[in-house]
C-alpha cells in the first residue's frame, strides 16, 4: 500500500477548476516529483495534503487514514510536513527558537502545559537543534533574528524546522526557488543526505537539474490534470510531457 | 539562548530590592507613602500579567479590567462571607477571575487582531452596565459593595465570636492598611514578577513568542494555538483578578468604573509605556502611570495661579486656564500627550529607551579607551535584545 493514496481529488475556485480528478500514489521512501507549468496546480495539490484546503471530491489518504477535515496541526502530528513556497518562519525570533518550536512540538504534541521547566535547559531537544542548524549550514547564525536572512538562507531554515521534526512525508514546494547556483547545489546535496534517512518526498520544482537528480518517480500536471506519471527515464522521452510543459525544449 | 539561569536570578533579586526598598528611594520623588506604594505594586501586577497576554502572544485585549473588577467584587464579598483575613479574599479573586477570563477568552479567542479587541472590549462594558443594573444584589450597584458591621464573617465568627464593630483587612492579624499593606503586596509583585518570568523562558512562553510572531507556521509545525492563547489569557485574567482583589484588600470597596473601558485602556498604556514584551516594562510603566496621576491630578487652579503669579496677570490667567486642561481631572490629556510622544519616538518603550542609551554609553566609553567600537556579537541584531 502506498504511504499517501490520493483518488479523484477535485477543486476548483469559483468556476475556475484547479484539481480535475487527480490521481496520485506516492511510495514509502520514494522521491516523489510534481512538475508542470505555473497556475498547473501544484501547491494547490499539496494544500489539500496538509488542510489548508479541502478538496471539493475525492480522497487523501496517508498510511490508510483520510486527512480530509482534518485540521493543519492533526496532519502534522500524523507526520506529514511542509515546506511552503513563501518561507513561513517566525521572522522576529531567533534561528535557534525557530527551530526549537517545532522540535518541542514534535517532542510535546499539539498542546503541553509546559510553563515552569527553562526551554533552554532541555538538552535533548538542544542538540537536536544544533545538530540540523549545523546540517544546514546555518549554525553560526543561530542568535541572528530569523527575519534578517536572505531568501535562500529562509528557505534552508525552514527546512531544517520541518526536518527537525522527523517527518513520515516531507512537502517541498520549490525549496530551491530564489536560490543561487550554489546555494541549490548544496540544498541537493542535503536533500539527498536526508535522502538516505528514507524521508518520503513530494517535491515540487521547476529545476530539471534538481528534479532528475533526485526524484525517483515523477507526476506531471497541467491545467489541474495528470498528464503523465512515471520514472524519470520514462518522462525525459514522454512526447506529451516534451509538448505540454517543456514546450520541446532541451532537459 | 542567551539567558542564563545566573542572569534571571540576578533580574528577580535585582527587582526584589528595588520594589523593597521603594520607601526609601520613593520619598526624594515625593512618592514615598503607603496609598500610592500599593498603588504601584498592585498595578504592577495587573500590567505584568497583561503583558503574559499581550506582549508575548500579540492579543490586545480591551477589556482587561473587568478581571480587576471581577477580583475586588469576589475579594470584598469574601471580607462580608467568610473572613476579614486577606488570604482567602485573593485566592477567593484570583479564581473567579480565572473562571471569567476562560469564559471570555474562550469566546474572544475564536477572533484574533482588531476582532478579538472589540469582543474583549465588548465583554468589559457589558460586565460595567450589568453591575449597574440587573447585578446590583451582587455589586449594590451606584454605591459600591462595601463591608458592614452585620455581615456575616463565617469563619471569624467561629473563630473569635461576633464582633461590635467592623474588623479591619487584615493577613493573620497584620494590618492592610500602611507600610505593611505595602509590603503585602510588594511581595506578592516579586512573585508575580517571578512568574511571569518563567513563564517568558518556558517552552509553553516560545509557544506564545510563536503565535505572536506566526500563528500559521506555528499550526502547520503541528502546534493547536488556541489552548495556547487561552492559557495566557486565563494567566493574565488570574493576575488582574489577584490586582483588583488586592485593591480590595487594601481598601475594602469595589465599584464598577474599576471595569470601565478607561481601566482598560490604562494598563495597555502601562505596558506600552514601559516596553511591550520586557519582563521589566510593564512594572515601570505602571509606576510612571500611577506617580503622573497623582502629580498632575493633585494640581489645582489655585497652585497653578501660585506657580505663575510672576507673569503679568493678563498672560498668568491664559497660561493658568491652558495649563489648567492638563492637570487635575484633565491629566489624562497629559498622559495622551506623553503617550503620544513615546509612541512616536520611542516605541519600543522606557526600557528600550535605556537599553539604546546604554549601548551609546558604553559605545562612548569603549571609543575613549581607543578599542573598536563594538564587541563582535552586537553588531549582530541579537534574539534577546528585547528581552530585558
Ligand atoms: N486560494 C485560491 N483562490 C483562488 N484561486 C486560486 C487559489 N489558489 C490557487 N488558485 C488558482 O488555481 C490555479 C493553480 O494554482 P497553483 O496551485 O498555485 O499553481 P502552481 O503551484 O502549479 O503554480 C491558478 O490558476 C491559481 O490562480
Ligand atoms: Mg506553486
């Protein structure tokens, strides 16, 4: 069985249909690549994942339980994380509060009344934090205020604040968008060691580089539809992918 | 996690003897008798428990007296039922403020921003006419809720027999009026002090810093906010409550303008004036608040004719009518006024003020001495920056 099973996810926005009966089954430990063009429906797709939307039809189901009406912090405790397109970070704290958050919220559950220990005294939860800030390169600027970052280091922090909380199914929404070369070149290199953890992906994306380096399968959307599925060597050579989203252009 | 254990201990000692030692240092100001040292400590608490709602989760309530309300009503009808012993009278205060504050804010919190201040703001005003009117058995309406000599006093009658004439406030027999009131309720400020500081460097207080600074990343991180900001503002509620059944203690009375909207208004004032989100500031603000209005409240047309009787009489009776607005019943035009001004140039508050005129002090110095201006760290913008 796969780890999430979507079945004929429909939604639109007043007339405007986003999701035509989308079909998808992402595998445990696969990499898991959406791709198509923009407005195809991509972060749409995952905000039903995670409760930020409900899908007009159709199921979501993630290791054999429906995530449909569940609110966004039920999913998350079920283990399902997101990486939004925009960073989503806590811009007026520090590196290391932004990640000791959803640490404690993964040690703690949705809700502890936890208001007499000294955050800073829990050591557990301290190397953990230090460990992933340093697996991000970002441990040198664990006092900085988050907010202060570039928008490349943004999105290396929030991955580390969804990594921290060892995820069942990790959602990246274009996590190298806004980066530079060798910004994308090092957070490739940190997908793939998250990789051998056997952190099932989505991962949305527009770099072919990024895609073929590191998905293991690949969906293609357009226009709110699944045009294609398959793995990489069988969509670099699929005619209707080269014509919908590549517009025949060169990988 | 630049606060060390050593660092905090040295901020409550630091403020424990400060607040102690008020008498003394209170005097030089024209400020050192009980009334208004009661004063300070008790609103004290109020702006420092406020600031657990407000300066940590981002919630503006508007109707944050009606807890103090709640408290002094509870607090004297605990004088009239069970004992003129303060103990039971706070603890009784802080309860029944806590039950409200979790009826409220469970209703409030389904809003947030400028809805949620206008459901809190709402709440308040109704709990102020319904004193006035349908719950005057509870609050005797117009004329206060005050102690009487045929109240019946359940535990101090068993304990000592009925007596003639109406017993003062007392906690085990140490009066509540004077110094020891003071002292009373100075100590319990340290401990409200203590508390809230905890509180700021709990995890439970990283949670409220999240949902003040991303309430959206802090639910998809896996974290159900609402339990969280309603926890803060039971907390806060329970402090106002402790305040106005303090203001009870001190002074056995309770009338409903203690929840008018004006209340409500003077302790986010207090906590904005001396630094939202600072484990000092609310204190401060609450002391700069309480000493400005009994200063300019105290001043009357004749002392004003009095300080400008140099100028020729024509100018003095303009100057005296235009100053006149601002003092007595009008010093709250000159609270606005001074408001105003810090809001505009200082909005980060007093202790903001102090911490800027600190780093320029010790950027005067550093340079005197010919080493480089600034240590390596601060050039940095620190996460603690604003934390004291
Ligand atoms: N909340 C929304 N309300 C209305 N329209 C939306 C909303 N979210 C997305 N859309 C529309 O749905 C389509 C798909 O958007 P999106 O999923 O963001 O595309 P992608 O991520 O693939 O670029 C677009 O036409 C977009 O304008
Ligand atoms: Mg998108």
């Amino acid at each position: 069985m796969a780890l999430l099973q979507v079945k004929m996810v429909n939604k639109s926005f007043s007339g405007l249909t986003a999701l035509n009966n989308v079909n998808l089954d992402v595998e445990e430990g696969s990499v898991h690549a959406i791709i198509g063009p923009n407005g195809a429906g991509k972060s749409t797709l995952l905000n039903c994942f995670v409760g930020r939307l409900t899908p007009d039809t159709g199921t979501v189901l993630f290791n054999g339980k429906s995530l449909i009406g569940l609110p966004p912090h039920r999913i998350n405790q079920e283990g399902v994380v997101r990486v939004f397109q925009t960073p989503e970070i806590f811009a007026d704290l520090s590196l290391y509060e932004n990640v000791m958050i959803p640490t404690l919220a993964r040690r703690d559950g949705h809700f502890a009344l936890n208001a007499w220990s000294r955050a800073d005294a829990q050591i557990k939860v301290r190397e953990k934090v230090e460990h992933i800030l340093d697996d991000v390169g970002l441990a040198d600027a664990r006092h900085v205020l988050a907010g202060t970052l570039s928008r490349g280091d943004k999105r290396r922090l929030e991955l580390a604040m969804c990594l921290v909380q060892d995820p069942k199914l990790l959602l990246l929404d274009e996590p190298t968008a806004g980066m530079s070369r060798a910004d994308t070149e090092r957070t490739i290199e940190l997908l793939k060691r998250i990789g051998e953890r056997r952190i099932t992906k989505i991962i949305i994306e527009h770099d072919m580089q990024v895609v073929f380096s590191l998905a293991t399968r690949i969906s293609v959307l357009a226009q709110g539809t699944v045009i294609a599925e398959g793995d990489p060597a069988a969509i670099k050579g699929d005619a209707r992918v080269q014509e919908a989203y590549l517009g025949g252009a060169q990988f | 996690m630049t606060h060390t254990v050593k660092r905090d201990r040295m901020l409550v000692g630091g403020f424990a003897l400060a607040v102690l030692t008020m008498p003394v240092w209170m005097t030089p100001l024209g400020a050192g008798y009980p009334d208004l040292l009661q004063r300070f400590a008790i609103y004290g608490i109020f702006a420092i428990g406020f600031n657990i709602l407000f300066g940590l989760t981002g919630y503006l309530s508007f109707g944050h007296a009606v807890f103090l309300g709640v408290g002094s009503y509870a607090a004297v009808w605990s004088f009239k039922l069970l004992s003129m012993n303060v103990l039971p009278a706070v603890l009784c205060a802080m309860g029944v403020s806590g039950l409200f504050a979790l009826a409220i804010g469970y209703i409030s919190l389904r809003r947030s921003g400028i809805y949620f201040s206008i459901l809190t703001l709402a709440f308040a005003q109704m709990a102020y006419n319904l004193a006035y009117s349908v719950l005057t058995p509870i609050t005797n309406g117009e004329t206060g809720l005050k102690i009487e000599r045929v109240d019946p006093r359940l535990i101090d009658t068993w304990l000592s027999g009925p007596s003639t004439l109406i017993p003062s406030t007392n906690f085990f027999g140490m009066p509540m009026s004077g110094y020891s009131g003071f002292f009373f309720c100075a100590v319990l400020l340290i401990a409200a002090f203590y508390v809230a500081l905890r509180i700021a460097r709990s995890p439970f207080g990283a949670m409220l810093r999240a949902i003040k600074s991303n309430q959206n990343r802090l639910n998809y991180a896996g974290v159900h906010t609402r339990p969280y900001a309603l926890t803060a503002f039971v907390i806060s509620g329970i402090f106002a409550g402790l305040a106005g059944g303090l203001l009870a203690a001190t002074d056995p009375l309770a009338g409903a303008e203690r929840m008018q909207w004006t209340a409500s208004g003077e302790v986010v004032l207090m906590t904005i004036l001396g630094g939202v989100g600072t484990q000092l500031g609310p204190f401060v603000g609450a002391v700069i608040i309480k000493y400005a209005e009994n200063i300019f409240s105290a001043f009357n047309p004749q002392t004003l004719h009095g300080i400008f009787a140099f100028l020729p009489d024509p100018i003095e009776d303009v100057v005296v009518t235009v100053t006149g607005l601002f003092v007595g019943n009008g010093w709250q035009l000159t609270l606005g006024t001074l408001f105003m001004l810090l809001v505009i140039f200082l909005p980060g508050g007093v202790i903001e003020g102090a911490r800027r005129l600190g780093v320029l002090i010790g950027r005067k110095t550093a340079a005197l001495r010919g080493r480089r201006s600034q240590p390596l760290g601060s050039a940095l913008p620190a996460s603690g920056a604003a934390s004291e």
